[in-house]
C-alpha cells in the first residue's frame, strides 16, 4: 500500500486545505483548469479535494480507528500529473473568498509529489539536470552564459562585479543569458542602466540559475544548494542593489532566497529602478516611439509581488507611446501559460492559454505586447507569430533603450 | 518510533480534552430545563444523551481534524506536542496587543467575506444570510440558556417578558428566516440554476439538505406547537412571526405529535453538530483560523 507522507505538507496549507469551501469561484478563472480546458482536477478547488481526500484516508479519524485505506497508485500518478498542468499564476489567490494563499500551496503540493515520488515530471527531468549540471535549464556551457554581453560591454560600462566593486549588481537569468531570441532583453537592459550613468556589473559566468524552475517544480532541495551558491557570490561581490530583468528571478530571489540564506541587498526589478530614474531625471525618454501599447503584467510581477505600477509609468513617460490596459489587467491579468513548468511539460496547453492572452491585447486595440519577463515574452511571442497577429511583441526594455 | 515526549504529549493534551469534555456533558446533562415545552421526559432525556454523543463527536472530530494539520512542516515533535505549543501561542496571541487587529480582519475576512462582495453580490448576501444567520443563532442559544438555566432570569421565563417576546421568540425566528432565506437561494442555485462553478457531490448535497432540514423542521415544530396549543405557544405568538405563519397552515391536531417532532429536530439538530468535522462545514472552523494565521504571519514577515 502506498502510504503518503504528510510531513513536507505545510502546517499551513493542510489548515488551507479544510479552509477551502468548496464554492468553484477559482475554477471559472483558472487559466488551465477552467478556460484553456475545463478539467476539474487542473483547477484549485480540483486539486485541493482530491489530495485532502487521500490524505484523511490515512490519517483522519475514520483511518485511525479503522485503519487506513489504500490509495489507488494511478488515481496518485493522475492528480500528480494534473497538479503540474497548473501555471501557478495566482489567480486563484486572487478570486478566493477565504483567502487561502494558493500560490504557496501548490509549489507546497508540489514538494510534496516530489517527496512522495509521484513528481517531477518525466518532461522535467533534463531541465532539472540541466540546472544541477550546468547551473541553466538550456544544457548551455557555463562559458556561454555572459557572451550576450561582448559586443556592449565597453560601452555599456559592464564591470565583472566579482572583480570589481559595484553598486547595483545586475542579476542576467539564463533565459535572457543563452536564448538567442531574448537575448535583447539583457543586452536593453545593460544599454539603459548605461546610459542612466549606473555604477553596475554582472556575475558574468560565474551567475548561476536562480533556480526558479526548480523551486516551481518541486525540488526544494535542489533549489537551496542552488541558491546557497548565488547567495555566496551575492556576498562577494556585496552591492547594494540586485536588479533582475527576468519576473523569475526577481520573485525567487526576492521572495525564496530570505527563506534559505541572507541577501543584503535590496533586490528590485528593473521595471522598479527604471521607473525611479525616470522620476529623478536620471533616464530622460526624449525620442518618439509611436504606437498604442498594452502591458501584460508577468505573474511573478504582478499577483506574486504586487508590482503593476512601475511598468505603466515606465511607458507613460515614453513620448509617442499611448498605453491601454486590457480588459483583465493587474491583478486580474491572464497568464500567459508558460509558468510552472507547464510550457516544458504540456507545451499544447500553454499555447492554447497564450492565445487567450494575445486575444485580450488584440481586443486592446494595441499594436504593441509590451512585458517585462523573459517567459511571458517568449511564450506571447510564439503565439503572435503562430497566429500571424498584428500586435508586435517587444520587451519594455527595448522600449525605454529606443527612447533614450 | 514515537519521540521521547509522545506519551507525556498524549497526556497533556488528552487528559484536559477529555476533562473539558466531562465537564459539558455534566452541564448539558444537569441543567434543569424548566422552560422546555417536550411534556414527555423520556424525550428530553433521549435528546440530551443523542446531544452529550454529538457534541463529543464534534470535539473528537475537530481534535483529529486539526491533528492532521499537526502532521506538517514547520514544527517538531509529536502531532500531539505541536498542537499543545501551537495553543499556547494562540493564547499568548489572543491576550496580546494584536487581539484587536485580529478581531477586525475576523470580523471583515472571515464574516463579512469581504472579498466575495465584491465578486458576487449574490452569493455574498447568501452566505451572509447563512453564515450569520447560524452565528447570531449560536450566541442567542449561549444568551438565552445562561439567563433561564443560570440565572432564571424572570423577563426571560415568563409568557410576557420582554426578553421572552423579543430574545426567544422574535429573535430566533428572524436569525432562523436570515439561514432559511439563504439556504433557499443556495439550494435553488444548486440544484436548479447550476451555475458552472457549482459541483455538487454528495458532501454538497447532505450540508445543505441537512441544514436545510433542520431551520425548517424548527419553523414547523413551532407551527405545530402554537396550532396545538402547547404550553408556552398560546401568548404572543405574532412574535414568533414565521412559526405563526406554519401555524395557520397547520391543522389543531398536529399538536397530537409535538413532543415526537421535538424530538426529532432535537436529534437532527444534534446529529448536524456532530456532522461539522466530517463535512465541508468543517470549513466554518478551518477557514476563519486560516485567515488568522496568515494575517498573523504577514505581520511578522513585515515585522509588525
């Protein structure tokens, strides 16, 4: 009989999981149990029933007295599965009347699959070892993670933050560090915080995976040895500020990274430092950018860390530019489908919730997809260009590097 | 293997259970019951052990309930341990500065369900009516038995008291038709309308018939008790609005069954005590405690 372990639930999320009425109001929401796909079991409410069903079979009152009872290895296998087709966007958090913390509980859920060795996902596994053997999820040489930097080094004024002190450490991600296609997010951000006169410098080849992907995953452990190893060059090279251009990588490090070691730093995203400058005349956006633009708020921004005004001025103060909002905006905003591991595992099923999203910008009126995520970016970008729409997706970054 | 301290922890914390659990077994058993109109008293005596059962489910069912939670990360020990360190805290927490803080986000989050206000004026007011119907229900009980049982409290006791007309008869009648007219619209939506969010499975189902059965079985009861003519339903009965209204549909002879009605809502009533830890009105318990603890832990993250 397979027997759960209980132990790496939080204490929290199984007090959650009785608090859960039962009402549906997250199903009608979430991105993929409700509205690519309506599959009860994707959806919070889903999800929450069942495994709060195979625990009390073991260790609720009824099993104490009459013994536990067995849980079906497929009936397990299934709802492990289907617990990894959520994005964790957080919607549900949003919509809950009993204001469960829903975003801690499925990356808790998750640990737990892990634990009982019901997860990580076959679809997973090379990103995992990727990680753990070349510190990124794209099997790219530890030697290629700063070539985006060559060409602007000099005159973006990258200093090697290992080598030399800096101010405002600029933590890359590896998205933007290897894939050729986001590549111009790193390459904007390094010109903008350049021309802003930013004492700033990088880890270069020694920044290794926030490990995002890994904590969203499951792998809790995994992601702490990960993480001590950024939070130990964080201390060499001590700035004052990290600045992340990647959503992932701010929420992990802002948010997962006190949990597993101390971060002196103040951890900002670029969206947050941007917007200051912008403010303090530092970064003065003088040249006309023409077009309406609409803003997708990443959900590691937004509903994870509750940043969706810093982008919107960032745009307002762009001349030429005239920002609209989407119906579902902030906090209601729809994901774009590429979180949680969905994008790797059911790939399908993220397009399907991205074209949602590309939906909602047509709808807009924009002719610019503006985001400040790499994953947001990639995915609404392979949307845009599969449905052959009008919009045009581009990074805020590059935004702010045209006007400048 | 269980740790060092498992037996001192089960000790600890069975012995006051089952301690406290003694002690309101005793009251509900002793308490005189002056002002109960059942004429047989096999039937009281029937209802009050079917009551002691119940509610001792209930505890047991809750204990167990929020022994699971114990099981989790985060703490050490024995489930049993972490629950008594866990209610220390709770009392520490409850006798401090930030009692008042929390009260307020009970009383926003968890009762007036502020958030689902704003998504659903209808399903806001639902829940409202039922949740707050059962509530003020609750603490009138506590209000009206303490003052007959206790303090044989005279304006309480007599026909014409005002607490008699405004407390037992006015107020339980209105807190009642608050949970009826929510379970009305519940159960429509439910099992009429179906709106897509709604899933109803047999859990579902048995919480809002059984409520459902027992607010009306009170309302009928009533109207039995004053179309009969039974003791204590003969003055005044406007008060009682909605079991005035049964009343005039209810025939004279009705009153022949009263004492096996009473009886019969007396058990259900117990039965749906009994029920809570077991059923997804556990959520009534876990969902306010929930709220709580995470407003406390933001607190403490934010080093308020």
């Amino acid at each position: 009989m397979k027997k759960l372990d209980i132990s790496k639930l939080d204490v929290l999320a199984l007090m959650r999981y009785d608090a859960c009425t039962r009402c549906g109001e997250c199903t009608t929401t979430c991105p993929t149990g409700g509205e690519a796909q309506e599959v009860e079991l994707v959806t919070p409410r889903g999800k929450i029933l069942r495994l709060r069903e195979f625990y009390k079979s073991q260790y609720g009152l009824r099993a104490r007295l009459l013994g536990p009872k067995e849980v079906p290895e497929a009936d397990l296998k299934d709802l492990a599965s289907r617990a990894y087709e959520c994005t964790i966007c957080g919607q549900c958090k949003t919509v809950c009347p009993a204001h469960l913390d829903t975003i801690e509980m499925w990356e808790n859920m998750r640990e737990f699959l892990v634990e009982n060795k019901l997860a990580p996902l076959p679809a997973h596994e090379s990103i995992i070892k990727s990680i753990e053997n070349y510190d990124n999820p794209w099997m790219q040489p530890r030697t290629q993670r700063s070539r985006w930097a060559r060409k602007i080094e000099k005159d973006a004024g990258i200093k090697d933050a290992l080598k030399e002190q800096v101010e405002v450490l600029y933590f890359v991600g590896c998205t933007a560090a290897y894939d050729p296609n986001i590549r111009d997010m790193a390459v904007n951000t390094a010109k903008v915080l350049g021309k802003a006169g930013v004492d700033f410098g990088t880890l270069g080849n020694d920044e290794g995976c926030c490990g995002s992907t890994l904590l969203r995953t499951g792998l809790v452990e995994s992601a702490r040895k990960t993480a001590l190893r950024n939070i130990e060059r964080f201390e060499k090279a001590s700035p004052s500020v990290i600045v992340t251009s990647c959503a992932g990588c701010y929420k992990t490090i802002r948010q997962d990274y006190p949990r597993i070691g101390k971060v002196d730093a103040k951890v900002v995203h670029i969206t947050q430092l941007v917007s200051e400058m912008i403010v303090s005349g530092k970064i003065k956006p003088g040249k006309g950018v023409e077009g309406k633009v609409t803003f997708h708020d990443p959900c590691h921004l937004g509903r994870h860390n509750k940043l969706y005004e810093e982008p919107r001025k960032i745009l307002e103060s762009i001349p030429g530019l005239e920002l609209v909002e989407m119906e579902r905006n902030r906090e209601e905003a729809r994901c774009c489908g590429a979180g949680g591991g969905v994008k790797t595992a059911f790939p399908d099923l993220a397009q399907r919730i991205s074209a949602l999203r590309v939906e909602d910008a047509e709808r807009s009126g924009a002719d610019i997809l503006t985001t400040s995520c790499p994953f947001c970016y990639q995915s609404l970008k392979a949307t845009i260009e599969a449905k052959g729409s009008r919009l045009r997706m581009m990074d805020i970054m590059e935004l702010v590097a045209a006007s400048t | 293997m269980p740790e060092g301290r498992y037996l001192k922890d089960k000790s600890w914390l069975y012995v006051p259970f089952f301690g406290a659990l003694l002690v309101i077994a005793a009251v509900i058993l002793l308490l005189p019951y002056e002002t109960v109109y059942v004429r047989d008293e096999a039937y009281l005596d029937f209802f009050l052990v079917t009551m002691v059962l119940c509610v001792a489910t209930f505890f047991i069912g809750t204990l167990y309930n929020v022994l699971i939670w114990m099981h989790g990360k985060g703490l050490t020990g024995s489930p049993e341990g972490r629950l008594l360190r866990v209610t220390g805290k709770a009392l520490r927490f409850v006798f401090s500065g930030r009692l008042v803080k929390s009260l307020a986000v009970f009383f926003r989050d968890a009762l007036y369900l502020s958030r689902l206000k704003d998504r659903s004026a209808t399903r806001w007011l639902m829940h409202l009516l039922v949740l707050g119907g059962f509530a003020i229900m609750f603490l009138l009980d506590l209000v009206v038995t303490f003052a007959l049982d206790f303090l044989r409290y005279e304006p309480m006791m007599s026909e014409d008291g005002w607490a008699k007309l405004w407390l037992r008869d006015f107020g339980f009648d209105l807190v009642g038709a608050m949970m009826l007219a929510g379970l009305s619209v519940a159960a429509v939506r439910r099992f009429a309308l179906r709106p897509k969010i709604v899933r109803t499975e047999l859990p579902d189902a048995a919480s809002i018939l059984f409520l459902f059965a027992v607010v009306l079985g009170g309302f009928v009861l009533e109207g039995m008790g004053i179309a009969g003519g039974i003791p204590g339903h003969t003055e005044n009965v406007e008060y009682s609005f909605l079991g005035y209204a049964f009343s005039l549909v209810t025939p004279e002879s009705a009153g022949d069954y009263y004492d096996a009605a009473w009886l019969v809502h007396g058990v259900m009533s117990a039965l749906l005590i009994a029920y809570i830890p077991f059923s997804k009105l556990f959520h009534m318990i876990a969902t306010p405690i929930a709220i709580e603890v995470d407003e406390m832990m933001s607190r403490e993250v934010k080093g308020e």
